[in-house]
C-alpha cells in the first residue's frame, strides 16, 4: 500500500481561517491521508508557535515546515532559531548567519 502525504496544509489562525493539529488529522482520517506537511499562515505576522502545537502530539502524522518573513531581515532568521535546529536534518546548515543587508 501506498503512503499518501498531503504536502500543503496550513495551521494556526487568520482572518477567515482557523485550524489546528487536531482539526487537520482528523480530516487526514477522513480523507485516507497517512502523513501532512504543516506550516503557519503566512498572510501578516509570521507566527511559526501554532506548527509547534499543531505537530507536538502528532509527530508520526505531521511534518512541520517553518515559515521566514524574508521582509524583517536579520528577524526571520534569528527568532525561530530553537524551532529551526529541531527540524532541521542538518543543524549546521540551519544556524548560519544571513550575509543580505536589509
């Protein structure tokens, strides 16, 4: 049997929107879905805290994605570092420093 894997899902909340970890497997259920791409909404304040919540007690059902506003610079990158390194496969690459200038 085939592992079925939905690449583009969205969780957390923004206007018009809303939905969660729980939601989201729930709906994989329904749907045949074994395993889901998760990351933020990414319309106004980046906020990678609801990918966290919606994949800690899924971690067999959902793989978190982490999203970088590239519009706040240096920001995007150091805010989600502890989030960054525990996602990333290669954590070297995952803590270098930007060289862009804002």
């Amino acid at each position: 049997m085939s592992l079925v894997i939905d690449a583009h899902n969205h969780v957390g909340v923004r206007h018009g929107a809303s939905q969660t970890g729980d939601e989201l497997v729930a709906k994989m259920d329904e749907a045949g879905v074994d395993r889901a791409c998760v990351f933020p909404f990414v319309e106004g304040v980046v906020d990678n805290t609801a990918v966290d919540d919606a994949a800690g007690p899924h971690p067999d059902r959902l793989i978190p994605y982490l999203a970088l506003n590239p519009w706040t610079g240096q920001a995007a990158i150091d805010e989600p570092a502890p989030a960054r390194r525990r996602r990333c496969p290669r954590p070297e690459a995952c803590t270098r420093r930007s060289t862009a200038t804002t």
